[in-house]
C-alpha cells in the first residue's frame, strides 16, 4: 500500500475543488455526476457538449496517466475482522 502523502492529497483535494467549483460559477451546476450522465444522453438538452466533454475528461484521465507509465494507485483494505465490528456496535450503544 502507497504511503500517505499529504501534499499531494491537498493538492488532489485542490484540484477536484477547483473543477466542482468552477462548474458551479460558470454553469449554475453541482458536479453530480449522475446528473450529467443522464442529460448528456438526452440529445435535445442544452449544453450537452460540456457535459460530454467532462465524461470524456473522467475516462481520460486515468488512460492518460496509465499510459504515461505510472501505475494507478490501488486501494487496499484491511481485512474485516469480527472485532471490528463489536467496536461499532459498541461504539453505537
């Protein structure tokens, strides 16, 4: 697993706030993707060609940087344990 790297976490947080914001000052719109998806699709809405131009932009990215020779970071996860679940519980009561 990939140690934690604070500055560049701020700066990934920096630049994923920076497009969510950016959509909303410019366009009125929350970056929901869901919501994008679904009127991208819809061939008579306006304003489809930034809405397609921002799903290519999620599958590019990531083809881009793998094909740059970097690997993509993969996420992995501590095994679930019985224990950890009596602490949530536990916690909860």
């Amino acid at each position: 697993m990939a140690s934690f790297d604070p500055i560049s976490a701020a700066l990934g947080g920096l630049l994923i706030g920076t497009g969510a914001l950016s959509l909303m000052l410019f366009n009125g719109r929350i970056a929901g993707i869901s919501g994008i998806f679904a009127d991208a699709l819809d061939p008579q809405r306006a304003g489809r060609a930034w809405r397609v131009a921002f799903i290519i932009g999620l599958v590019a990215a990531p083809l881009l940087i793998a094909a740059t020779g970097r690997g993509l970071p993969v996420a992995e996860m501590p095994a679930f344990r019985e224990s950890s679940a009596q602490m949530v519980l536990d916690a909860a009561e």
